[in-house]
C-alpha cells in the first residue's frame, strides 16, 4: 500500500495522532467519541493530543472495538515499517538502564518531582508495553522511571510501592535481553523496596526467580518462589483474592520451571499439579490481563504452557509439542498478553527442531514475530534459533525475517 506524499501510514504515526485519524475516518466527533467509550471529551483531547497515555488494556481494547480495529493496530510500535533496534543499539539502551540501576542521587531543590498520579500512569503504560512486547520503547523509558520513583516525595508507603512495580518490570525485561545479572539485582532490589508487604514481596519473586533461573540456579530460584508462596497463599485465607490464586499459581510454575532445569521431574511435576489444582479453583472464564500490572494470565491455558516447556527441559519435545497443540487450541490461548503468547512460540520453535521438523520451528518463530515482533528481533535467545534454523533449509518468510534483524546463513 502506498501513501500520498506527506502522509503517513497509520502505524507510523504516534498512538495519539493514530487515534485521532482513525476516528476522523469513521466520522466520529470527539464528543461522540468520547460518549461510546465512555470518557470525557477532555480525555479523548489529551489522548489525541499526546499529552495523556493509553495505560490500560482494558481501554485500549473498548478504544479498538468503537474505531473497528485491533488492538494491535492501536498500539502496533510506530516503526514498524522499519526494523526494530539493532542489537548495538539495544546493548547501548542496556548500559542507560544499567547507569539508572547504579544511581543513588537526590532531587536538588530545583528539579520538579513528578507526583505519584503521574507515575501511576506512566508506569501503568510501560507494564502494557512490556505486555504487547514493546521492549525499545520499554528501554526508552525505565532509565527516567527509575528516577523518578526514586525522587518522587509521595507517601514512604505509596513511593515504595511505585518503586517495586518499577523494578519488577526492569527485572522482566532484562532477563528477556540475557543480562541476567543485572535482572538479578533489580529483582533483588524490588524484594527490598517491597520492604517487607506481602503481596509485593510475592510478585517481586516471580523476576527473582526468573533471573535465578536464567542464572542457571535451579535451586535458589525454586527458594524464592516457594518461600513467597506462603505469603499470599488462598489456602491460608477464607476469602482469597483473584490477584493471590493467580500470584500463588504463577509462583508454583515458576518454580517448577526451575526444578525442570534442575533435571528434578518429580518436583518439576509435583508443583504444576499443585498449579493446576488451583486453576481449576478460579473462575472457568480465564480473567483477562485488563487493569493490572501484576496480572499473570494464569489459568489452565498458563499451565498447559508451563507443561510443555518443562517437557522440553526434561528432554521429552513430543510430549512438549502436544502440551503445546493442546493448550493452543483452547480458548484461553488468545486471552494470554502477546508477550506470553510470543515467548511461547519461541521455547516450542526449540521442541520441533529437537523432533527434526524445521519446517514447524519456522512456521512457530514466523507466528511469534507477528504476534510481537520485538520478541524475535530484540531477544537473542530467538536469534540462536533463527541461526539455527539458517542451516537446515531455511523457508522465506524466515529467510526475509532473518534479513531484517541482520543475521545471515552461515555457509
């Protein structure tokens, strides 16, 4: 598709800018915009116009539905016609965030301190990044949220919550990028900022143990996790939350995760049973990743997928792939974040080739890159399989998604 000179297309336009097109094509007026979503005109006005973020899923998705679009088309990244960020320049935004992790400085007198609404919202926003799997953009803006946790002169409580959700994120997506010590000390800083509050302690074990694991420490990441467990655990309580059965059974997968790469099946197996009783406890509506920062998308579809990931550990890949066919094709598959679902693409692409079928590993990193494309082009995990993949008859489309992240088949 072509564009006129001096137009752009929709997705290379900011998300506000985006939204405002898109509503003018639909001949909606602001207010009559504002009316079907639900808000006020002045908050369509501040969206259009840049100056207020979209920071909840659960608007995004209401904003798509009343402008007949997807929610990818609200928030597809505004280079996506171009590749996303080479990986010198990834390592660079990694050593900005890594100076931000370092520093301990005061306000001075005259910096302005943003208020806790105003991080509230901007941290929302990067926690609905990070699940559409917008890691560039995620690295442009942890250095500066860092800092402003650090200086905001909310209440001590309030502040040491903002700074929790902020380094659970940096965490997450460090261990993504492979720079597993450093996801290890802002994981470790969030348990501390955490300061002791249980539901906080609990969800900042989860980067913990992730950071662990990808640290090849099976042992302590089984630790952190199960040690939280009892911290939110339903059982203890006649009226548990949604939030504490979907942290409790995250906690358990994770840790059962870590006792796979550990080479220990019986534990590996134990706790995804224990996980997976407790799926079956929460409603049969798998709760979408709406509002919440710390949403997990657990459920039965989240444990089937912890299933095969631990079939692909423990060196069984067609167990792996059936877990994988199965939990795909329920319902609770689309509900999961792109993230989750890209992440998952990528592990199975590694169960195929371990079954001598590239064709299907392709087929699952070319689904993953367009489920989120910055999971396959910023991660260097799908890089060595995409390397791989270069030397046992590549198809097109992998040929093509090869090119644009700059790697090439090695004769």
């Amino acid at each position: 598709m072509t564009t006129a000179p001096g137009r752009h297309r929709i997705t290379e336009l900011p998300i506000g800018r985006r939204i405002a097109q898109l509503r003018a094509r639909r001949g909606l007026t602001q207010q009559v915009f504002a009316d079907r979503i639900g808000k006020s005109h002045s908050w369509v006005d501040k969206v259009e116009r840049g100056i207020r973020s979209l920071d909840r899923i659960s608007v995004i998705h209401t904003v798509a539905a009343v402008l007949g679009v997807t929610p990818e088309t609200i928030l597809a990244p505004t280079t996506s016609s171009r590749p996303e960020p080479a990986t010198d320049t990834t390592a660079a935004a990694v050593e900005h965030l890594r100076a931000a992790l370092a520093r301990y400085d005061t306000p001075t007198p005259d910096q302005p301190t943003p208020s806790a609404a105003d991080l509230h919202h901007r941290i929302q926003y990067a926690w609905t990044a990070y699940q559409h799997a917008h890691y560039p953009q995620l690295l442009r803006m942890l250095p500066d949220l860092l800092t402003h946790t650090r200086h905001t002169t909310t209440a001590r409580a309030d502040a040491a919550h903002l700074q929790t959700r902020v380094y659970r994120l940096t965490a997450h997506l460090l261990t993504k990028l492979d720079e597993a010590h450093l996801a290890w000390l802002a994981a470790d800083r969030a348990i501390t900022t955490a300061a002791g509050h249980p539901w906080h302690t609990a969800a900042a074990a989860i980067p913990l143990t992730q950071a662990l694991r990808a640290l090849h420490r099976p042992t302590l990441a089984i630790q952190a996790a199960l040690t939280a467990v009892p911290l939110i655990d339903p059982a203890a309580t006649d009226h548990p939350a949604p939030d504490d059965h979907a942290l409790t059974g995250t906690l358990l997968i994770e840790a059962a995760l870590a006792a796979a790469t550990g080479n220990d099946p019986t534990t590996a197996h134990q706790l995804t049973d224990r996980a997976d009783e407790l799926a079956a406890t929460m409603s049969h509506r798998q709760r979408r990743p709406d509002d919440s920062d710390t949403t997990t998308g657990f459920g039965p579809t989240a444990v089937e997928l912890a299933r095969a990931h631990i079939a692909t550990a423990l060196g069984d890949p067609r167990q792996a792939i059936t877990h994988h066919q199965h939990a795909t094709a329920s319902h609770g598959w689309r509900e999961l974040p792109a993230e989750h679902r890209a992440a998952h693409l990528i592990d199975i692409a590694h169960a195929y080739l371990d079954t001598g079928n590239p064709t299907a590993a392709s087929h699952a990193i070319i689904t993953a890159d367009q489920t989120a494309p910055a999971e396959t082009r910023t991660r260097p995990t799908t890089h060595t399989v995409i390397t791989t993949l270069l030397r046992t008859g590549p198809t097109p489309d992998l040929t093509r998604l090869a090119t644009t992240i700059g790697l090439t088949p090695r004769p």
